[in-house]
C-alpha cells in the first residue's frame, strides 16, 4: 500500500519543454468528443465524432503541461463498449507504458461505461505509470463544455504523478470535474450534472485546479502491478470468454431471466439486489439452482452506496453466493469475468478475490 503524501505543484514551477513528462492521450470517443446541431444543445447530440487532434487543439495550455502524443483508439458512444475494445485499449496502454518514451497515459471515454473501464484497466494495466481517465457530460460544441478543461486537468494529475515519486502506485484514476477519483471506487451519479462522478462513502482521492494537484488519502485495495489478473484471458474470441451477464431483484421479479441465462451458458451472473445485496426468494431459488450446475453468483446492490455484508442479507456459505462487498454491479461483474477468465471458480476463491480488489 502506498499513501501519498498530499503534495502540490503549480503551473508555474513548469520545466522547459524539453523535460515536461510525455503523455500520450488515447481517444475512444464518448461526450467530451461529442457534437450538436447548436451550443445550446447538450442532449441532442452525437457522441463521438470530434477527433483527438481536435481536442487537443481546444485546450493550447497542455503544451505547457506535457509533451502530447495523440493517438486515437476508437470514436464510440461508450454505451456500446465492447469487450474487444476493452481489451485493445488495455494492450495499448500496456505496450506504450513498457517504452521508457511514455511517462503516462490520459483516457478520453465516454462516461456511460467509464467506471467499468476504468476499473478493467484498474485491474490489469501492469505499470505504475499513471493512466488517468476523463469524460465530460457536455458535448465539445456545447455553451460551457467541460471537456477541454477535464482533459487539461487529466494531463496535469498524469504529469503530476509521473513526476512525484510519492503520488504513484495508485492504479488507475479518474480526472473529473477538478476531482481525482480512485477506478475502483468511482461512479456516475448524475444524468446531466456535470459533477457527474463520486466515489461513495470514501470520497475522492484528491483534487485538480489550475495546475495544482492535491492528494488526500491513498488507494488501500490490490490494482495493476500487484493484480493478478491480465486480459491474456479475455483477449479470445466472444464464444471462448465467461460470459457474465447481471439480474435485478424488484418487487414480483420472476426467476425467467435466471433460467433464461443459465440455459445460455453463462459462466457468472451479478445480481443487482435490494439493499444489503438481499434477493427476492423466487430470485434467490433460481440463483441457488443456478450455482448447482456451476454457475458463479454475486450478490451485490442496486443501492447507490454502502456494501453488501456475507452472510447479511443470504446465507451465502449455505447458498454458494459471492458478496461483491462495496463494488457496484457493473464493477462486480469486471471483476468476475477476470476472476473467471483466471480460472477461479469456487465460491470461496472467489470470495477472497473480491475482498482483494
Ligand atoms: C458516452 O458514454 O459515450 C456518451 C455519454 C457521455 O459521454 O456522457
């Protein structure tokens, strides 16, 4: 475990360009490279469609924070993230932080997905080098965008990291709305607002703002260097990967999509439960039957913050269930296809990967 120091640096203490750190900035898409018929417009949009060099040109201050080298990885909406692209990005990360040319790596990502990448990434980037995430919730062609500045603040926390000895060892983090989030804890909490992110419970790690960088408390948890996972796994054909899918427990939930999945095949489902992870009983007969043929089952919760306690709210000894503990459903799921891809599929290994990550 590393705490950092919390520690600052300005704008103004910048080196010559010559020695600013090199940062590559990959583009996949999303909002922050999005465009609208009119300024006023920030829902009417195509996500995607603005090109890195174009982003890079709205934001002339980078060149005095970073040497930039763009390279653009895709131009999706990241709603239709797909498992190969995961795995593209990731490989390229991994490759540019392996080159002593690379002091690290800035993400622009929609942010619909952002918290399951940033956590995939979390989970199998094998580099201390920082790699930070950003998005915007505005389209790039909109009144008050805020994606030029959560992509100037990005490269200044990658920058600051990459040049702090006591600021690394972090994983992966998330640069937005001047705040600096841990991959593992951070998540979308606002349709529109553009404090869209908050890590619950804990809060932020720290914050960015006008070149300074402040952290405030460390990353506890296992992630990159010391992840066991890589996406070697992962990276084969749809057909050959666990296939993870993830349930909702509601009022008068039927056990057809359970039934439905496991007569599909799929390796491991998350179910999304009320409260402390808790499953209606019809839910929780299908999901029991379920683990009974080999399938991995999670409990975790559709509750927007908090942790789902073992043997809480189910007798997850008695029923083979897994408690994701505070990781979201979409975050548990990340975790349980690599946790499967691993090999790992009892239910107490799998207990004690999720009490790691
Ligand atoms: C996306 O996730 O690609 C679209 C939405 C956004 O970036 O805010």
């Amino acid at each position: 475990m590393n705490i950092p120091t919390s520690s600052s640096s300005n704008s103004s203490s910048v080196p010559g360009a010559s020695s600013l750190p090199r940062i590559a900035v990959l583009a996949t898409g999303g909002t922050i490279a999005g465009a609208a018929p009119d300024a006023a417009n920030t829902s009417g949009y195509q996500a995607g469609v603005v090109g890195v060099d174009q982003l890079l040109a709205a934001v002339p201050a980078l060149s005095t924070v970073a040497r930039i080298a763009p390279e653009q990885i895709a131009s999706v909406d990241s709603k239709d993230m797909t498992m190969s692209l995961w795995t593209t990005l990731a490989q390229r990360i991994n490759t540019l932080l392996a080159s002593d040319d690379v002091d690290g790596v800035v993400v622009t990502h929609g942010t619909d997905t952002l918290e399951e990448t940033a956590y995939l990434l979390h989970l199998s980037v094998k580099s201390d080098k920082p790699v930070v995430l950003t998005a915007a919730m505005r389209p790039a062609s909109a009144l008050s965008a805020d994606g030029p500045l959560n992509l100037l603040n990005a490269v200044t926390v990658a920058a600051y990291v990459a040049t702090h000895a006591a600021a690394r060892g972090q994983g992966v983090l998330v640069a937005f709305n001047n705040r600096i989030h841990s991959a593992r804890d951070v998540v979308k909490t606002s349709t529109y607002a553009v404090d869209a992110f908050q890590s619950p419970e804990i809060g932020a790690l720290g914050w960015v703002q006008d070149g300074r960088v402040e952290f405030q408390r460390g990353v506890v948890r296992a992630h990159t260097l010391t992840s066991e996972f890589t996406l070697a796994s992962l990276d084969s054909p749809d057909a050959a990967r666990p296939q993870v899918e993830i349930v909702a427990s509601y009022a008068g939930v039927s056990r057809l999509a359970v039934d439905a999945l496991v007569a599909a095949g799929v390796r491991g489902i998350v179910v999304a439960g009320t409260g402390n992870g808790s499953i209606h009983q019809t839910l929780q007969q299908a999901l029991a039957e379920a683990v009974s043929r080999g399938v991995a089952v999670v409990r975790s919760s559709r509750v927007g913050s908090g942790h789902v306690m073992r043997n809480g709210a189910a007798a997850d000894d008695a029923l083979g269930f897994v408690s994701a503990g505070s990781l979201n459903p979409y975050k548990a799921r990340v975790l349980l296809m690599l946790a499967l891809a691993a090999g790992q599929t009892a239910p107490a290994a799998l207990q004690k990967l999720f009490d790691t990550y």
